[in-house]
C-alpha cells in the first residue's frame, strides 16, 4: 500500500484561508491522507468573502467559537455557531461570508482516503461513495469525536498518536452520516499472536518517533478501521493508552539506570520535551521523574 501522508499545506484550503487572512493556531499532519488545522479569524480584519472552489480533498469543519453572524451564500437561513459542522465534499463550490471573530476545526480528507475507508468499513465500491454537502448541522457523537481531537497536542509524538486514533473517529462517524452503509465488516476477534508480536516490536522500536495509527496498521498489513478495534481486543486498550504505557515503562528503566538528563529522557520516549514527559509520569504514577529516579538508585527517597 502506497501511503500518502500529507503536510496540512498541501490541501487546497490551507491556502484559501491564508490568504483570506485567517490566522492558524496550530496544524499537523496525521497519516495516510488526514491532516488537521485550528484556525482564528479575527473581526478587526474586516469582512471577508471565502470561496471553495473544487479543492480536490473533502472538509468537515466545526465551529468552536463565535460565527453566529457567518453564513453561505444562497443559505442565508442557516448561520454558524459553536458546536456546528460543514460537510464541504472535494468537488463543492461555495462561498462563504466571515464577518466575526470565529475559531474553528478543519479535518483535511483526500479522497482516495475516504474511498479507501468506504470499502474497509462500509463494504462500498469507491464508485457508489458519495460524500454529502452538508451545512451547519448539529451532530453531538461528531462533536464528542472531535473534541478528543482538540483535547491533545499534534505537536509531540504522543500526541500525534491520540490524535490520529481521534480523527479515526471522526472519520467513522463522518462515514456513517454522511454515506449509506450496506453492512459492518469489522470483525470481532483480535489480533493473530504473530501479528501482536510484531505490532509490539515495532512500538518498541520506535518510542521516541510520532507513531500514527495508519502507520501501526501497515505493520500489521490491516485497515486502520480493522487494526484499532482488533488491537483493542488483543492488548485491552485502545493503541493510543498502550503506546503511552509503554513509553513510562520505557521512561521508568530508563530514569533508573540510564545517566541522561530529563529531557534526554523525555525525547527517547516520545514526550517532546522534560515538561510532557513529568506531566505525564506524575499523572501515572503519583510522583515526579526525578523523586522516581532518585528511589531507584537508593539516594534515601522512598515513594
């Protein structure tokens, strides 16, 4: 399987919305034809017109701030609001109206993504997919999905994991609304042996790297949709809550005997930086890295 991980600026809108003056909070690319964008317009900016002209990749967009004045025209009716999506299909024309301060979520799909996806989930050929144009609609399963998304930092390697296993669902939901289903195909069992041992090698071999669920899925040469659920069954939490696992087991021998510093430490396991990595080892395990280390190697601190 080919894959296609693009960074956020090779979508079509990421250059739209630049150049409507709309300012990006923060982006980042999350596997095989996704990426995310967080973006803020401000009002002092003035009135701004937005066209979506056939970009070539679909768009689901929710609204998390302000937009109550924003609309689509010819949809005069309808307005944005926090808590409200758009379904924006990769042929779809439109023009859109921002005249306040508003933030807002975009999810970047390329098409040969979703027509994948419609085949592994729904057992749809690519020709039958039709993704629907969908404006300002309220939809509390898709926003529950979304916000897991924007509760984590796309920026560190666990991070990244979370948030590509949070698109995930979003995609399964945007599949299940948007596009009829003949049948659910996911099976019910978990991952061969075989497959889980190397599942688990390759995380091991990789904790200090931004691992992403399509990337573990290759590995074990299933569909994304497919691996998640079987890795949850295997190993009895979702991919995400395991690799985080692993990398404070990881983190733990390491703070024992290894003599790198704490941000040493932070980076070989995938936190990004000493800060994450204590955050996250306090949360686990009721004390900090350095009280840890200094227990392990019998300095007189007890935990």
């Amino acid at each position: 399987m080919n894959e296609f991980v693009p960074a956020p600026s090779d979508f079509t809108l990421f250059h739209t919305l630049r150049d409507a003056r709309v300012h990006l909070d923060r982006a980042a690319a999350l596997g095989d034809g996704l990426a995310v964008a967080q973006w803020t317009r401000d009002h002092r900016a003035g009135r701004a017109l937005v066209d979506y002209d056939a970009p070539g990749h679909h768009t689901l967009s929710l609204y998390l701030r302000g937009g109550e004045t924003c609309f689509r025209l010819g949809h005069h009716g309808l307005h944005g609001g926090a808590g409200k999506f758009c379904v924006l299909p990769d042929l779809h024309r439109s023009r859109w109206s921002m005249n306040e301060d508003v933030r807002f979520l975009h999810l970047y799909i390329a098409p040969r993504r979703l027509a994948r996806e419609a085949v592994m989930r729904l057992d749809r050929e690519p020709r039958e997919l039709e993704l629907r144009d969908r404006t300002y609609i309220r939809d509390p399963s898709l926003e529950q999905a979304c916000r897991a998304l924007l509760d984590v930092d796309w920026r560190v390697p666990t991070g990244r994991l979370a948030a590509s296993s949070a698109a995930e669902a979003v995609l399964h939901h945007l599949l299940a609304q948007s596009i009829g289903r003949r049948g659910d195909a996911a099976g019910s069992g978990g991952l061969a042996p075989a497959v889980r041992r190397r599942v688990r090698d390759y995380i091991d071999a990789h904790l200090g790297e931004a691992l992403t669920l399509d990337e573990l899925a290759r590995v074990a040469a299933l569909s994304t949709y497919h691996f998640a659920r079987m890795f949850h069954v295997s190993f009895g939490e979702p991919p995400h809550a395991w690799v985080l696992g692993r990398r404070l087991a990881h983190a733990r021998a390491l703070l024992a005997r290894s003599p790198e510093d704490l941000a040493g430490v932070a980076r070989a396991c995938g936190f990004g930086n000493a800060s994450h990595l204590s955050r996250a080892f306090l949360r686990a395990t009721g004390v900090t890295p350095g009280r840890y280390r200094a227990a392990a190697r019998g300095q007189g601190v007890t935990l």
